[in-house]
C-alpha cells in the first residue's frame, strides 16, 4: 500500500465516523434548535473555522480563485455538495423517519457514476463495482432496518430527501469536472460561506427565528460537533478524499455513515443493535472489498503467471477496457 493510499484510507475513515457522528450530535441538538437555524449555524461556524485555518496554512498566492473553473468548483461545493444536500436532508427528515432517511441518501453513491458517466471521462463503474455498490446498498438497509410500513408511507420526504441525494451526488461530479487550481481545503473554505448563505435563505422561508433556540452547555456542544467536527474537519477529509480517489470511490463513504451512526447510538444513546444490523455491518464490508478488488489487474497478473510459466508461449493481449475502474 502506497502512503497516497494510506492516506486516503485515512480520510476515508476519518470523514466516515465525523459523519456518523453527525446523527447522534444532531438527535440530540435538535431539541434546542430549528432544523434549519441548526443546520446554518453549522456552517457559519465550519465556514469560520475552515476560513481561518486555510488563511494559516495557504500561501496567499494560493488562496484565492483565479479562473472560472476555480469558481465553478467552489460554487460546486457550497450549494451543491454541501449546501442544498444537506437542507434536504434535515427537511425531508421531518417528513418520515430516520431509517427511511438513511435508505434514501445512500442512493447518493448509486447516483453518482450516473453523473459521472455524463460529464467523467476517468470515471466508470465496472460490473464488478456495481455488485459492490449493491451490496453495499443492501447492507445500508440492514442496518437501519426500516419499517416496511413506514418504507411505504411519506411520499412527500422521501421526494425532499432524493433531492438532497441527488444535489450531493451532482455536486461531488461537478467538482471533478471543473477542476481547477485551489487545493479541496481552500475550495471548501470558500464554499462554506454560500452553503451557510443557502440555508439561511431555507430557514427565513420556512419561518424559522433564533428566539426558538434554547441555549444551553448541551446545544452548545452539538454545535460545535457539528460545525467544527463533522463540519470543518469531516470537509476536508472529505473533499481531499475526493480529489485523490474520485467522486465514485469518495462517496462510498455513505455507506459507512450509517454503521458509525448506529454504533454511536449504542454506545451514548444506548439503542440497541439488532442482529440485522451486524449481518448489515458485514455486507456492506463485502461490498467494499468487491469495490476495493478492482484495483487488482486479473488479466494482467494472469498473463504474467503464464509468461513465467516453461514452455509457454506468449498469449495475445486482451483488451479490458470494459468499464474503467473508478481509481
């Protein structure tokens, strides 16, 4: 394993529990804060943070856009990636439950070689990486294990919540595409101030004020868990991850969510983890480890097992082309 790849296991690690954690630390501050108040301050605070942080550490050359790529990728990140995904994702919440948000906003992975494939070159999903991404999937809804009833009911949520899935999926892919010469923590500093500017936007039209904030030592822990945590430094395992490895492989990382969200729930809200959700756990480790094989060139390793191979003579090379991996 090379040390990119070490790093972007890392990444991949960091920003899952970050985000994992999000569900716990926002369960328990939606009690003191409006969905959407709450989910704006977040970003205030992340977009303070991460703006300092890349003032610190950035050559001032390097701090600002200079092209319309540059732009395109910050506006990417901030109303896409970030801004109208998560707004969706704490309205549609309201509609239906937990569970059913879960299920579905982990389509955003399944959505995202859909966008790839249009606007992507390097980026494709083999038949291998498919069934990675089903099992993936199914695991998803193991661990949550929803209601069948309740699966069926809020038309209304699930349609806010796949709208969240697909901005998120959009905008991961529209970052790629743009490109651009900022680093993901820059980019993502700049980003902040517009996701924040969105859901502030989201909370006036839904009538929200800051009197129905009740302030106290535990609203002000959520929010500094989720805006400087799973916020500011949740963004920049996350957005690094996703230059290094791709939108496809990147968003993978949703599918980790919600096994760090349960764990988190049984270990400080003290829910209970059903048996479907380890069967869940191990699938969706399946699914990463069909994902992850792709790296591995079969064809290529076989072909050089045979040239080592006495008395062998040199097979033709075979073209497999099909379905370019999402490295």
């Amino acid at each position: 394993m090379t040390a990119a790849d070490r790093r972007s296991l890392l990444a991949f690690a960091v920003t899952g529990l970050l985000f994992g954690g999000t569900f716990v630390a926002a369960k328990a501050g939606l009690v003191y804060f409006p969905p959407l108040l709450f989910v704006a301050l977040r970003f205030d605070v992340a977009a303070v943070a991460l703006l300092g942080y890349a003032a610190l550490t950035t050559e001032r050359a390097n701090l600002f856009p200079r092209t319309w790529r540059d732009a395109v990728a910050i506006l990417a990140t901030g109303v896409f990636a970030i801004g109208i995904t998560n707004a969706l994702l704490f309205v549609g919440q309201g509609y239906t439950t937990s569970a059913v948000a879960a299920i579905v906003f982990s389509l955003n992975p399944i959505l995202t070689p859909v966008f790839a494939s249009f606007l992507l070159a390097d980026e494709r999903l083999s038949l291998r990486g498919i069934a990675g991404m089903a099992l993936g999937f199914v695991g998803v809804a193991l661990v949550v294990n929803p209601d069948p009833a309740t699966l069926m009911a809020g038309g209304v949520g699930k349609v806010i919540l796949f709208g969240g899935a697909v901005s998120g999926a959009l905008g991961s892919v529209l970052i790629r595409w743009a490109g651009g010469g900022l680093s993901s923590t820059v980019r993502t500093a700049w980003g902040l101030p517009f996701a924040a500017l969105c859901c502030h936007l989201f909370s006036l039209g839904a009538g929200e004020t800051p009197t129905a904030i009740t302030w106290t030592p535990e609203a002000v822990a959520a929010l500094a868990y989720v805006g400087l945590l799973a916020g500011a430094v949740a963004y920049i395992a996350y957005f690094g991850l996703l230059d290094a490895a791709g939108a496809i492989r990147a968003n993978l990382v949703f599918y980790l969510v919600p096994v760090v969200a349960a764990l988190g729930g049984w270990a400080i809200l003290g829910e209970a983890i059903s048996t479907a959700a380890v069967v869940g756990f191990l699938t969706i480790f399946v699914g990463f480890a069909v994902i992850g094989s792709e790296s591995i060139d079969l064809p290529t390793l076989r072909r050089g097992v045979s040239e080592r191979t006495p008395g062998h003579a040199d097979a033709p090379a075979t073209d497999d082309s099909r379905g370019i991996e999402a490295d």
